[in-house]
C-alpha cells in the first residue's frame, strides 16, 4: 500500500485536536512529523525499528501513538474526520460497512 504524508489542509484539522504542548521543559519533537510516522507504520506495516528516520525516533512515534490512544486523541481525530465526510457529502450510511471475525472462546472464556 502506498504511503501518503499528511497534506496542509488535514494537518490543519488535526493540529488543533493534539495535546497542547508543555510551556515549559524540553520542546516535544514535532508533532506533525511524529503523525506521519506513525501513520507511516501503520500504514505500511513496518516493523518500528524500520521507521525512516526522517519521521525522528521510532520509540517517540510508538510512545506518542500510545499515549495519544490514551487520552482519547485518535478518537477526537477520527469523529472529527467522519464529521467532515458526512457534512461534505463522502460518507452516507449507504456506504458504510463492518469487516470482522468471530473467534471461539475457550471454556470458561469471555
């Protein structure tokens, strides 16, 4: 699959839904090449030792990823880009579909 970094108009409606960065210490790495990074794993499936390292370091993009998930980021990204599909007439409920497995549990299992 090919990978394509963030364009300035989604960095623009994804900048404001990341955590402010702290007013004082050391400044944070930046935060748009730590998004394409992470997206770049994702999307690529690399292993996270094989992040480029124009995307900085691989255990900043991981820890970021996680932390992110954390506090809700990535969901407060993903509503606001389905919003944007829905308001903008790309996404309908006619076109929308699941994709998942069942998998038996074991005796005794949840």
């Amino acid at each position: 699959m090919k990978f394509e970094e963030l364009d300035d108009v989604r960095w623009k409606m994804i900048e404001p839904l990341l955590p402010p960065k702290a007013k004082e210490g050391k400044p944070r790495f930046d935060d748009r090449t730590v998004v394409n990074g992470i997206l770049y794993v994702l999307v690529t499936g690399c292993r996270w030792v094989d992040l480029p390292k124009k995307y900085g370091d691989d255990s900043t993009a991981n820890r970021r990823l996680r932390n992110w998930e954390r506090l809700g980021v990535w969901k407060r990204i993903m509503y606001a880009l389905i919003t944007e599909g829905y308001a903008k007439g790309i996404i309908s409920m006619k076109e929308l579909s699941i994709d998942s497995s069942t998998v038996a549990a074991k005796k005794g299992g949840r």
